[in-house]
C-alpha cells in the first residue's frame, strides 16, 4: 500500500510489514507486471483493492457459486472447514439484497450462497450424489423456465409442472 511519502507497505514471507521506497520501472519486475520474489516466496507488495475492484471481484465470486461443482470442490478442498471462510460467505450475503442482487445474472448463485449459510448443506456438498442432484435440479430449473419462456412468446401461457399437456 502506498502512503503519503510515496512508500510501499512490504509484507515478509512471516508477515511482519517493512516500509520500502516506491519503484518505478523496476528491473525484477516480470512480464505481467508483478515484483518477482525468491523462490518458493509469494509476491510480497500487497495492494489494496479499489470499491470497483472489489464489487467485480465478489460478484465474480459469488455467480461461481451457481456451479454445484464449483461448490463441491471447495467443500472437498476444506473451504467450508474454515471459519474465515464460512464468515466470508455470511459476508456476502448482502448481494441477496438490492441493489446488488439486480447485478448477479445467476440467481442459482444467491439460492446456493443462501444455503451455504447452514453447515448441514456445507457437510452434504462434499457427497458427489448431492452434486449430482443439484445440477439436475438446476437443469430441470432452467429447462421450465425456458419453455415458459417460449410457451408465452406464443402466448401459450405458462405451465405449472414444466411439462406442456394437451389443452393447455
């Protein structure tokens, strides 16, 4: 982070900050623009994102969550386990509210960040037959929604079941 006086907040591979003077066109800086680090060390500028930067990053996030297999791999990889992790999610639960929610194209998404809320269906994820089924859930979701769709582009109207029967 830079301060007033143009100096860089440096973070060492334990964590404890460090000021350094600000670089320009710095000679270890790599191809993508980042500073390199010694080996097996994290990049150690640590920069903090802008309000932009940080809606396009958690909404990113949060339309990820519409992937079941999304979220079965992050219970699989203990992501659930992790209370920071869990408070992050209870976090984001203000994107269920507008006038963010308007902003998520996937609204699976927010469904799946609401039950995410409860350890009972973070526990269930990590079950691939509990995967399996919210994606066959979600497919059948958007196959009615779709034949709704074109059922009243023809002014058909609406099924109940997502399933057209005679005389409707």
């Amino acid at each position: 982070m830079a301060s007033q006086d143009g100096d860089v907040t440096m973070v060492d591979a334990a964590g404890a900050d460090e000021s350094a003077p600000a670089r320009d066109n710095n000679k270890d800086a790599n191809a993508n623009g980042q500073d390199s680090a010694p080996a097996g060390q994290p990049p150690s500028i640590v920069t903090a994102a802008t309000e932009e930067e940080r809606f396009a990053l958690e909404l990113e996030f949060v339309s990820s969550l519409a992937n079941p297999a999304y979220l079965h791999h992050l219970a699989m990889h203990g992501y659930f386990d992790d209370e920071s992790f869990v408070m992050f999610l209870e976090y984001l639960l203000y994107w269920t509210k507008p006038p963010y929610c308007q902003h998520v194209q996937y609204p699976h998404a927010l469904a799946f960040l609401e039950l995410l809320q409860t350890s009972a269906f973070r526990a269930a994820i990590k079950n691939g037959n509990v995967k399996q089924a919210c994606q066959q859930q979600q497919f059948a979701s958007w196959t009615f929604l779709r034949d709704n769709a074109a059922r009243a582009a023809y002014g058909l109207g609406e099924t109940t079941t997502g399933v057209a029967t005679p005389g409707e």
